[in-house]
C-alpha cells in the first residue's frame, strides 16, 4: 500500500495527503501527524468527492500502526464505527449534529456542548424533539470503532519519594489504550488532543531560549503505584527557564505565578493559599497534596486518566476479568448435589458485568435477566434427577478454603479500594474540604470520557452484585465507591455520566493490518447497558426491602436503652410510629409486663449481643445505600433540574405495592403483528417488573372482628408467631428479601413470582410458571411459604396449592395434601439445608428444575431407571392432563389472590405459544383418563383433555381480544 493510500485508509484527503508526504519527505507517520494537526486546512481536498464516491472511507477511531490520530470529517468531528448496513457513507451522517442516536450529550464546562443533549432519533430533529435524547440513549444501541492495540513501550525512571530514590521500570500506556472505548461526539478528538499535547508538542518558554521536550514517559507511565506517579509528576511539572527565570507549568505551559491565590471554598468563604505549596500525603490521597498537580485542567485530566487506567487493569487483575471464560455446564452443580442442566446460563451477572471493562468480551448474548442469579444459573426448564430420591444427590458441600477465600477478596477490595480512594483525590470536586482548585472549575473536556469509559465500567461492575449481605462485608470498597457517585454527581461537568447507559464492548473481532508489526487493529463493537444510577436503583431495592425485613419484625424505641430494639406484635405493626410510641409509653407507665408473645428486647437471647451488632452493621449498610441514592439525586437536580430527574426516575426498576401502582391486565401489550421475538422482548420487560411485590394477605375483615388471619395455608402458625421473633431471624429476612427482590429468574420460557405481605414479611406467595420443554409447560403453579421462628437455622415451610382441591399429584415429590418433597426442605433424606448458608431463592429454584421437570416420572426413587420408557411417557401425558385442567383452565377461570393479574397476563401475552403447545399435547396424548392419584398407572375412562384444551382455546381468544373471564366461562 503507497503511503497516500494508507493517509486516505486514515481519513485524509488525496490532496493533503500528498503535500503532507511531500513535506515530509516520504515518512508516513510524520505526515499523517501533520495532516491532523490542523496546518493544511488550507489544501484543496483534490478528487475527494470521486474517491468518496468509488470507495467510502472506512470509519476509523484511530490511525493504522503507531501513529495517534483520529479519523474526522470536515468539521472535524470524530468519525464513529464502520460503514453503515445499507452501505451509505457514516460521514454523512455525522456532519449532521442531530442524526446519530446518542451523539451529543452535555459536558457541563466546556463551551461546545452546554447543555446541549442533541436528539437521538435516526430522522434528525423533529417537533417532539428530547432535549435529554444524548444522555437518555436507547440501551439497544450499538456502535462499531476501530480500535488500535501497540506493544507498550518500556521506561525505566529514577523516582524521589520522601523515603529515598526509586528506580522505576514498566510499560508506557499506549495511545491505543488511552483512546480506547466507545466514543461520544468530541470525545476522541479532545483525547487525541490531549495525548498529542502531552507526547509530540515541546514545551517552549516565551523569551525563546529555552525549551523542554515531551515525551510519553513524562505523563503516561503505568507505575508500580499511583503514589509513585505522582511523585513522578511532581519532580516535572514545574519548569524554569535558565535564561529569563520564568516558571513554567510542563503541561499546559503557562507560567506559574509563586504568589498566594485566593480560592473559593464550598461556602464561597476565599482564603489565600500558594499556587506550589505543601507536599503529597504518603499515600497519594489527602488535602496536602502538591498544588503543582492541580496547577490546570490539562494536568488533572492526564493524572485522572492515568489513574483510572490504573484502576481499570487493577480491577481486571485481581477479580480476573481479562479475557474472562464462563465455567462449563458440566461444572456446575446445583444447590441440592444434582448436575445443572446443560441449557442452565453460566453466572450471567458475572459474564456480563466482565464485559463491562476495556478488553473483554461478553460471552452470553441472551437478552433475558441473567443479573439475578447469585446460584450461577438462570433456570428456564428442568433436569432429569438421576438417583430420583428428592433430589438430595450424592455430594456434600466442599466448604474448605472458605475463610482463606473471604481473606483474600479483602486484601483484593482493599487494594482496589486503596487506589480508588487515592484516584479520587483528581477528580474535579468543588466540595473539596479546603476550597475548590482552579482545575475543578474549569475541568479539562476529557474528564466526562475517562469517567464514562474507564469508572462507570469498574462501578457498573460491582454495582451488579446481587447480594447486599456480600457488599456488606466489603463496606470499606463499596463506602469508596459511593464517595465516586456522590462527587461525580455533583459536578455539573459530570453528572450525566450518572444517567448514560454503560457502553459495554460486545465482541472484538481482529483486523488485518500490515501497516506495522508493533501494532494491529481490532473491529469492536459496543452495546447500551444500565448505567450508574439505574444500577444503584436495584441496591435502593434490596436495601429498602432488607430495612422493611427488620422494621416489619421490631422497632428502635426512642429515649430507651441504647440500641434497644421492641420486636412487635401483630397489632404494633399495624400502627403508625407516634401511635407506636405512644402504645410503648402507655404500657411502661403501667407497669404492664411483657409476655414472651407481645414485646421482647432483640437481645435477650444466647446470640443477641452478635447478631444485634450484626443487625445495625446491614442496617448503617442499607442506609448509607439509601443516603447514597438521594444525595445523587439532590445533586442531579441542582445540576441538571427536576425534569431531567423526573425523567431518569421514570426509568428506574421499581417494586411495586399494594398501596402502589399495580400492574394491571393489559390486552392491548401484544398486537397480532408482533413476532416472536417481539413477544420475548414484551413478556421480559413485563415479568421484570412483576416479579416481586408487596401486598396484603390478610384475610379481608378478619383483625375487626379480633382474630387476624391469611389467606394462607400456615396462617394458624403466622398467627401464633405473632409479636414473637429473634434478631437472627431478623437478619436472615432481611437478606432474603433483599436477594429476592431483584433476583428472582424470570424469562419467557419460565419464571418465578413471589408476593410478600406488606406487614408480616415471613409470609409469601409463590407463583411459578413451569418450565418449557416440560409437562409442566406454561403452567401456573402456587406455593404457599411461612419463614419460621427458626429460620433460617431450620428451613421454610412450603406447601403446594395447584392440587385440583387436593385431588391431584402432579409430580413424585407434589403431594395431594400438599406436601413438598425435597432434601432442602428436610422432607427427603440426603444433605439439606445448611443452616445459615441455604436460602429460599435456593428452594425456588429447585422445585422449578428439579421437581417441574421434563421427566417427572425419574424423580420416584423406584422409577430411576424407567428413564425413556412407556410407563415413563404415559406418567407425563397424564401430567398433562392435570396441568391444562388445573393449573391453566381452573387458574385462569379464578386465578389464586395475589395472583390474577400475573396470571391473566401470562397467559395473554403467551396466548400462540400456548395454543400450539396445546395442539402439540393433544396429538402426544394416550387417551386415558385422568389419574388424580398420579401412581404410576394409567387409568382408563373418559378423557377430557380434548375438551379443557378447547376450553383454554376460546379462553385464550377472549384475553387476546380483550375481554374479561369468569369462573363459568
């Protein structure tokens, strides 16, 4: 390739090309430089409207090779991904500010972009027109660049530290990686600029006598840590000229005034202050670090990019992110010993959320939920259990290593949360304590990307833990953290970042290159995904939810004993909390005694000093989430305004209530056009936002008339534990409802509904929708479950209610009366619940794998064999048979309370699945009757299966068209 034709594959014109190569005596990477530098504008851009015409400029980020420079159109604006599907040139489409989704978005400080978000709509402006289109950008997004990876140059350094001399060795950061990431409009074009101001520009005093030269080793080494950096920096950023004695900042070089400045504290109080004085902390985090790093903009933008590179390959290095590979299938076990599925996903919230960082693709693809599975496997259908004695399997949990394990993820948190707190420290903050510096007012325009790019990738990560009680443990990293949110959002030039999707980098794909073998290049391709705020959301969720496990079972008595928790009754909790402190006050005045069954101090058993401090420390947990969350939003609405708030709320993932907004039946949610796809994308949304709520199930009018009971099958027991609780128990709620709230697996192909009482917690409601491929296929099947006093030492207790009136065994392990079997439930023998370790998510999950599976008949210990026979086949065609007569026809003619708008949905928005699934049994079916008692033997008689299916039909019919069911339709 002749070096024109490699400056045109770059972006420049044919005619600048060949003066630049001219001027440059044939040396491409000079000339390419001086092409982007602006200094042939001039040059007529010879045959370019021909070239364009018979080859569209590829569209690039970066040049091929070394060289550091941007692609950019006329306007010299960044030229994003390759060229379009339909084949039309990008470039058109990015000479227009409004015409590609996303582009613009507001940098806050810098001139260009003031509150200016552009409109994200493919058609260019309309009269509808977002003024937040560029923060608020569809998640379904996708951008393809072009990304440069070098091999590092090497440095070796003497560094001053107050301890002594240093010798430093490493790797320089590469222009490659500090361009890396999906661009927004502007950002690679201010990032080239900022690389290229700090590598190839000499730094030249103005009396003309003396200059200093730039090299990447001065600004971009990665060193052993970022302390070292700093000392590095502070030994060279400040320069004097020998001949005329000026001082010079070696960043922006402009020269630097020795004398006392006035800055502006958060008070606007001014107080006088040198421009050079104090010295770094230690540690490289404090407020007496050298003022000469904070001289301008230009600096902290490099420090900040500097350091959050090094909090980037940190952060991959430890947890081991770069190039992440899920665990096989075979791998996995399930919570009860049995193998996982082959269809089961692989820690989805891990795969995806690795994605997340610079260099490492994402493995699953799926759009269902995958962020909720703590247990590494979203279950959509069933396993065959291959020993059939519930479930129990033949392995023992392998605890060892345990402790080992938990010490070395606090060394790993601590290192991370070290650096992230040292870091900080250059992040533009006008709260600084001691005054705001010149560089957070005027804040380099490279500060928004390095925070979009490099921080909201570490933060979106660990913001996916699905367990409050995990980040808990590691409060100290997840406190630093939240101190990341709370100063980004409170920085006008920043805060959007808390509103803009995540771009995650999809795939990578190399590109053949013969430009230079130090370097090669790479077609990425980034996705939307849920940003800062929208991930915080989900922690409001657990946390609120973990405080309502606490509050729904005690309450902080004011002017008491310190720390003094009363664990309430049942008519305490139905109060409002003057009316309780009133009920509290009247009773001691009395002198009232309180009975083990009405007020007993959390405490006051065995463990109660432990798990009382266990208790508050969740608890200052859940509130600092809490604080965390409102003091984002008090800052976006000072910066941005409450519409913009308004807006980003109105995205947020919620949990519903029954004093709340419910989601209600709506037949107009899937139209006779939809595809399948389509119906997937619907059904998942939907499901995500109805998979846990809170709601009353008390028996309606039943505390008037002095005996409080639920619709319930253990409300004699939930009644009788009225008033009488444990902090242990507490705290286990309390995990468990923060875990559920987000976690439960929920998909078109089955899902898991839970309702919880909005006043007594330890009482749910489970609907679980079985499992595709199965003889459970689409049907609707409730548990009752109570949280005993003795949870979760001890499990759950569950019963089924999907039994036809108690009429029906659906399944080996599905009893008639109700029953469940399953080793975790202490049902079955084998290895069941550890106490403390089991959860109820765990319990869910198996009864929809293991119990609703795709051959029910393997789960009768005597049967493990029968794998694949007729007797096998004809125990699952009478499954079939009870589950269209129960669980689909009786659900759907009186759907269960809490249920019937789930239910009804479920079934509409599944309405053509379903309708072939039911021809398809039709055909499978024996034509024997139907045998309620399920024990292995067909029955003959009438079978009615023709009929309930013609039933579902017209009743499938009448949901699509919108009309309402009853119990004699």
């Amino acid at each position: 390739m002749s070096g024109i034709e490699q400056l045109v594959d770059m972006g420049a014109s044919r005619g600048k090309a060949r003066v630049a190569l001219e001027r440059c005596k044939g040396d491409v990477m000079q000339a390419a430089e001086l092409v982007f530098s602006g200094e042939l504008d001039s040059i007529p851009d010879e045959d370019e409207e021909e070239e364009e015409v018979a080859r569209p400029r590829a569209g690039r980020r970066s040049g091929g090779g070394n060289l550091p420079t941007p692609d950019a159109d006329d306007d010299g604006e960044i030229v994003l991904g390759g060229s379009s599907e339909d084949g039309e040139d990008e470039d058109d489409d990015m000479d227009d500010d409004d015409d590609d989704e996303g582009e613009d978005y507001d940098y806050g400080g810098d001139e260009d972009d003031v509150d200016d978000f552009g409109d994200t709509t493919a058609a260019g402006p309309t009269a509808g027109h977002d003024p937040y289109g560029g923060v608020f950008f569809s998640k379904d997004r996708r951008e393809e660049v072009i990304e440069v990876e070098e091999t590092p140059e090497k440095f070796n350094l003497v560094v001053a530290l107050a301890e002594g001399s240093k010798e430093e060795e490493g790797e320089v950061c590469t222009f490659g990686e500090w361009m890396s990431g999906c661009p927004e409009k502007g950002e690679q074009e201010r990032l080239f600029g900022s690389w290229t101001e700090h590598t190839d520009n000499a730094l030249r005093c103005p009396c003309g006598e003396t200059s200093w030269a730039r090299k990447k080793s001065d600004f971009f080494p990665i060193m052993s840590s970022f302390p070292t950096y700093l000392a590095h920096l502070r030994t060279l950023v400040r320069k004097s000229c020998p001949k005329c004695s000026r001082k010079l900042c070696f960043s922006c070089g402009e020269e630097i005034n020795d004398a006392p400045t006035r800055e502006v504290d958060a008070e606007g109080r001014g107080k006088a202050r040198s421009s050079l004085g104090g010295h770094a902390a230690p540690n490289g985090s404090g407020d007496d670090i050298n003022e000469a790093l904070f001289h301008c903009p230009s600096l902290q933008g490099v420090v900040l990019g500097v350091g959050l590179i090094m909090v980037s390959r940190l952060f991959a290095q430890l947890y081991h992110l770069q190039g992440y590979q899920p665990r096989s299938s075979s791998a996995l076990t399930s919570t009860n010993g049995a193998p996982a599925s082959k269809k089961r996903k692989v820690a989805p919230n891990v795969t995806k959320a690795a994605s997340l960082l610079a260099g490492t693709t994402a493995v699953d693809d799926d759009d269902d939920d995958d962020e909720g599975d703590p247990y590494g496997a979203t279950l959509a259908r069933g396993t065959k259990a291959k020993a059939g004695t519930g479930y129990e399997g033949n392995a023992i949990e392998d605890r060892s290593g345990q402790k080992a394990a938990l010490v070395a993820q606090s060394q790993r948190d601590s290192r991370l949360g070290t650096l992230l707190s040292q870091v900080r420290v250059f992040l533009p903050n006008l709260r600084r304590k001691g005054g705001g510096k010149t560089s957070d007012y005027l804040v380099h325009p490279t500060t928004l990307a390095h925070v979009r790019r490099r921080f909201n990738g570490v933060s979106s990560l660990l913001l996916r833990n699905d367990s409050i009680t995990d980040m808990c443990d590691r409060e100290k990293l997840y406190f630093e953290l939240f101190e990341w949110l709370e100063t980004i959002s409170n920085h006008e030039a920043l805060c959007s970042a808390m509103a803009m999707p995540t771009m995650v980098r999809l795939s990578s794909v190399p590109r053949p290159s013969s430009s230079s073998l130090k370097s090669s290049e790479r077609s990425v391709t980034y996705e939307g995904s849920a940003g800062p705020r929208e991930l915080m959301e989900n922690l409001v969720i657990q946390a609120s939810a973990a405080k309502k496990g606490f509050e729904s079972t005690s309450f902080q008595k004011r002017g008491g004993k310190k720390d003094e928790e009363i664990l309430m009754t049942e008519e305490m909790k139905r109060m409002g909390e003057k009316e309780r402190e009133e009920f509290l006050r009247d009773s001691s005045g009395k002198g009232k005694e309180r009975a083990s069954d009405e007020l007993l101090i959390a405490g006051e058993d065995d463990e109660g000093g432990s798990r009382a401090v266990e208790n508050g420390k969740l608890i200052d947990f859940c509130t600092r989430i809490l604080d965390t969350a409102a003091a984002i939003d008090r800052a976006l609405t000072e910066q941005k305004g409450s519409d913009f708030v308004n807006r980003l709320h109105a995205s947020l993932p919620k949990i519903m209530s029954s004093a709340g907004d419910h989601t209600t039946f709506d037949a107009s949610l899937v139209k006779a056009t939809d595809t399948e796809e389509e119906i997937r994308r619907i059904y998942q949304e939907w499901a995500e936002k109805v998979r846990f709520e809170y709601c009353d199930l008390q028996v309606p009018g039943s505390e008037d008339l002095g005996a409080v009971a639920y619709v319930h099958a253990f409300s004699k027991d939930i009644v009788a534990l009225s008033g009488s609780n444990l902090p242990k128990r507490s705290l286990a709620i309390a995990k468990e409802l923060a875990v559920l709230t987000t976690n439960l697996p929920v998909g078109f192909d089955g899902s898991i509904f839970l309702r919880v009482d909005e006043s007594r917690v330890d009482v749910i409601k489970a609907l679980i929708i079985g499992p595709a491929e199965t003889p459970y296929a689409n049907g609707c099947f409730l548990f009752d479950i109570h949280l005993p006093m003795a949870y979760n030492t001890s499990p759950p207790n569950v019963k089924t209610m999907t039994t036809a009136g108690g009429t029906q065994r659906l399944n080996p392990n599905l009893y008639a009366e109700g029953k469940v079997c399953l080793s975790l439930l202490g049902t079955w023998s084998g290895p069941g619940w550890v106490s403390g370790t089991s959860t109820l998510l765990q319990v869910l999950i198996s009864i929809q794998a293991m119990i609703l599976n795709e051959e029910p008949f393997l789960n009768e210990p005597g049967w493990a064999t029968g794998g694949g026979t007729t007797q096998s086949q004809r125990y699952s065609q009478n499954v079939r048979r009870m589950v269209v007569n129960d669980a689909m026809l009786n659900n759907l003619r009186t759907p269960p309370h809490p249920f019937e708008n789930v239910i009804r949905t479920h079934f509409r928005l599944k309405s053509r699945v379903i309708s072939a699934q039911l021809d398809k049994w039709l055909e499978l079916d024996d034509g024997f009757g139907t045998n309620g008692a399920n024990g292995g033997q067909s029955t003959p008689g009438p079978n009615q299966l023709k009929e309930h299916v013609a039933s579902m039909k017209k009743l499938l019919t009448k949901l699509e068209n919108g009309e309402d069911i009853g119990p004699s339709d």
